[in-house]
C-alpha cells in the first residue's frame, strides 16, 4: 500500500477519533439531558463517518473492489440517529419540564406531549 | 398494468440498489434477486401507505443532500467548538418553536432529521395539529436568525421537493 493512501486513511481515522472523543466528552461536560443529546447526536456522525470512509479506502487499496457497506451504514445511521434523539427529547420532556417552560407554539394547538391533536388527524 | 405492478417505482428502485450493497457484489443472480424484493416488498406493504407522497423536482433531492451533508460537516466542528472551549456556564441553549409551512407528514419527517442532524439544533416535538416545531439550540446569541435559517435553507428547498 502506498504512503499517499496510508497517510489519507489515518487522517480520516484521526479526526474520527477526535470527534469520537469531543462527543464522549460533551456527555461529561454538559449539565442537563436536552443539551447533552448535541454532542452524541452531531460529533458521531463525523466521528463514525471518518472511520467509514477511512475503511472505504483501505478496501479500495487493499483489495481493488469499492466497498458499499460503509454507505449504507450511515444510509442507516442517517435515518436512525435523529429518530433516537427525538424519542429522548421527548420522554425528557414528558417526564420533567412542565409545560409552561417551553415557549408557546403561536398556534391554536400547543405542543403534542400536553395537548391531544385536532379530531380526525391523530391517525393521519 | 405497470402501475399495479410496481406502484412504487422510488420504493422499488431503493430496494434493489439497498439490497446490491448489502451483498456488496455485483452479478446478474443478486440483481434479479433484489428486483424481485423490489417487487414483492411493495406490494406486500402497499396497505401501509394510502397516501404517499409526490416528489417534484428530483435534482432538488441531490442539492438538498449536498447542502445538509455540508451543514453537517460545518455543525460538527461548531458544536465541537463549543463543548471544548466554552464554559458551561457561557452555553446559552434556547428553545426555537419555528412554524412550518410544510403540510405533509413525510416533507416534515424530513426537516426534523435534518434539524437534528445539523448546526448545534435537536428537533424535539411537533405542535399537536402539526404546524409548528419546537427546536432545541445549543448556543446562540440570536434564536430568531437560527429560526430564519432554518426555513430558508432547508425549508424552503422541501418545499420544492414536495410540493
């Protein structure tokens, strides 16, 4: 394997683990649950996103064949990463802000968790 | 004829490329194999979504793409910017409602992932009749620009996309 590629795949495992790192960190360092979901929510996404392109290359070199995995992984991480998020921010919610907390939604319905949707749309 | 055989040509075509990556090699048995889930699976489900959605303007998918995948580079190193070098005490974090021109449920689906996944903002819930979002910021000094930027980034592109 050449120095070039070698050199581009520990770049990209670097600054994976960096980001890794930073989001691990933001957990520690932030004090309440709302704030906390920032740093797993965004600093894995380039943090697993190097490691996949890292291992992209590395297969690429290695053996000649592009490998799709990698995009599927974060096809996948994609669509799951903020469902999770959301889900969290929600049970937070739930369970320990009241309502009048938040700022109001400006709307004639408030927000979902403390008020029922108009009649007829809770199944659209 | 066609369409009651392939009543979802998009669902169809993610099924068959999602199942060459996952077999990760391209030969003529694993094609005919994923088309033929690209058939089925429709079908089977096709009770599941009475209503899909349109799509207009599919290059407007690729811009959109590009646009959120680079916010989400440029997020990474914010957010990551300020859990190391600012203070806890210094993070002023902010609940956004932003309202939403966007009506269908797929369209703001969308919006919340990518809120989610972009500049130091977690979607956190939806008004109960769907009008609005409340967003959680991080750090800003100004939440109404965070609001403003939102609907013009990445709002007023979905809008285009479903129309």
């Amino acid at each position: 394997m050449d120095v070039a590629a070698e050199l581009l795949i520990s770049v990209f495992l670097v600054i994976s683990g960096i980001f890794g790192f930073v989001g691990s960190y933001g957990l520690v360092k932030l004090k309440n649950t709302v704030q906390r979901l920032h740093a797993p929510t965004k600093a894995t996404t380039l943090g697993v996103g190097g490691v996949l392109l890292a291992s992209i290359i590395f297969f690429y070199v290695d053996t000649g064949h592009v490998s799709v995995h990698e995009l599927l992984i974060s096809l996948f991480l994609f669509l799951t990463a903020p469902i999770t998020a959301n889900f969290i921010a929600k049970a937070y919610l739930a369970r320990n802000t009241p309502q009048d907390e938040l700022p109001p939604s400006d709307r004639d319905f408030g927000w979902s968790i403390y008020d029922d949707p108009p009649d007829g749309e809770a199944d659209r | 004829m066609l369409t009651r055989l392939v009543p979802h040509p998009l669902l169809s075509l993610t099924l068959v490329l999602v199942w060459l990556g996952l077999v990760n090699t391209f030969t003529l048995g694993n094609l005919i194999l994923g088309t033929l889930f690209g058939l089925i699976i429709p079908m089977v489900t096709a009770a599941y979504w009475p209503n899909r959605p349109r799509l207009a303007r599919p290059f407007k998918i690729i811009e959109y793409v590009l646009v959120v995948l680079w916010d989400i580079i440029v997020a990474n190193v914010q957010v990551a910017m300020i859990i190391l070098f600012r203070r806890e005490p210094d993070i002023r974090s902010h609940w956004i409602p932003i309202p939403l021109d966007l009506k269908s449920a797929e369209a703001i689906t969308v919006l919340a992932g990518t809120i989610t996944m972009t500049p130091g903002t977690v979607s956190a819930m939806l008004a109960a009749d769907g009008g609005a979002i409340l967003v959680h910021c991080l750090h800003t000094d100004d939440p109404d620009s965070v609001r403003d930027e939102i609907k013009s980034r990445y709002e007023r592109r979905l809008k285009e996309i479903f129309p």
